[in-house]
C-alpha cells in the first residue's frame, strides 16, 4: 500500500519497535510541549542523541494509527535514574517505562493511546520476565498522574522538584506472575 501524500510505502498499523529516531523524538517533543502548555508545567530537555541510543537499543515502542505514530513509549530492563536512591519495594527483576508520549492530537481528542500505551508496556515487561514496572512521572501532569496510578501504579517516596519547576516522582507496579 502506498500513502498517497509521500508516495511512499505505507507504514502498518499497530505496534513495532521504533526504527527512526527522528520520528520518535518529534513526536516526544510534541507530546511535551502540548503537556506544557495544557499544565502550564516545564517541558523536560529531550536530546536526540539520547532518543536515538534508546532507538537503537531497540527499546522504544511505537503505536502507528493510519500510518501515523500516535503513541509511544521506552522499556528497558535498566533504570533510567539511579533506583538505588527510591524506596521501591523489593523486586526480583524490575522494568523501566519512560517517555510515554501520545500524539497532541490524540491527547486534545481525548483518545484512549495513553491507556494502549500503559497496557502495551507492561504486556511487554510480563512476557520478558519482569515481576514489576517502574516509572518517573511529573504529578502536575493531572491527566497522566491519573492514567497511572488508575491503571495501578503507586507512588513510591515524595514528589521532588528542581530550580526550573519540573517537579517528578517514582511509581511502582507489580506485574501478573507467569501463569501455568
């Protein structure tokens, strides 16, 4: 199938590891500013270099909606932050989720993405192995505050902040046991 506005092959719809880290930054990106601006919060600093290392680690996941990447998220078996410094309960074999982004146009629809997003990550970190799914979030960001701990992940230490106003805290998940 062609899109017929580049001529080019049409990407499929549904999930995939992302492969283009330019396309997953943009929408990171976009994702953050639109956050910014509905909360009035600091948008984090993103590097491309760092979006790209995660691209190509093969750890970013990425929602396709009509050819077009609505959603997505990084889950790594690694800690993005030191987790040495968080009082997370004991865990066997953790996993991380980091940059949730959903599509501006999808967030101001009030689409449902985040929620196939959160769903899709910790899919993923079961059928790898880990026991539980961790995350740094910012709590002023109501919405995805709520879509995170409504889908059972529980705050873990307090709230922090720095010079800028961004503000961020731990959540914890524990993950479905293998069943059999």
């Amino acid at each position: 199938m062609t899109d017929p506005a580049s001529g080019q092959a049409a990407l499929p719809d549904g999930w995939a590891v992302a492969d283009d880290p330019v396309e997953v930054h943009d929408l990171l990106c976009a994702s953050d500013a639109h956050q910014a601006a509905a909360t009035g919060s600091p948008a984090p600093a993103r590097r491309l270099a760092t979006t790209r290392q995660r691209v190509e680690a093969g750890a970013v996941h990425l929602l396709r909606v009509g050819g077009r990447a609505v959603g997505m998220f990084t889950l790594t078996a690694e800690a993005p932050y030191d987790a040495s410094t968080v009082p997370f309960p004991a865990a066997r074999q953790p996993h991380y989720l980091s940059r949730l982004s959903v599509h501006p146009d999808e967030l101001a629809a009030g689409s449902l993405i985040g929620v196939r997003c959160l769903r899709r990550a910790v899919q993923v970190a079961a059928a790898s192995g880990a026991d539980s799914l961790r995350s740094e979030a910012n709590p002023d960001l109501a919405p995805t505050w709520s879509l995170l701990t409504g889908l059972g992940f529980v705050p873990c230490g307090p709230t922090h902040s720095d010079p800028s106003g961004r503000s961020w805290a731990y959540l914890h998940k524990p993950l479905p046991g293998p069943t059999g």
